[in-house]
C-alpha cells in the first residue's frame, strides 16, 4: 500500500487490487490468475502505446 501510495503522489497511473486471505504471497490460485491476467493486459497495452 505504501508503493502505491508513492506512486500515486508523483501522478503514475496505478491501480490497488488487495485480494482477501492473501498477505505477501499469492497463495489461492484464482487470485494468482488474476494477477497474471492482469499483468499480461498492463503488458498488452503498454506495448501497443508505442
């Protein structure tokens, strides 16, 4: 939380996504796809930006 704070004080775009029952590590594996599904969509649009 304490990154995302940081970022958002410096104007980054960012987003906070704080799944229930997980501390540190992703343990459930719906919440680990959705972290990687959420990576690959930042990559996606992120490379077509360009």
């Amino acid at each position: 939380m304490e990154f995302y704070r940081g970022l958002r004080r410096y104007g980054v775009k960012t987003e906070f996504v704080m799944d229930p029952r997980e501390a540190h590590n992703i343990g459930e594996k719906q919440h680990l796809l959705d972290v990687l599904a959420r990576t690959l969509s930042w990559f996606d649009f992120e490379l077509k930006r360009e």
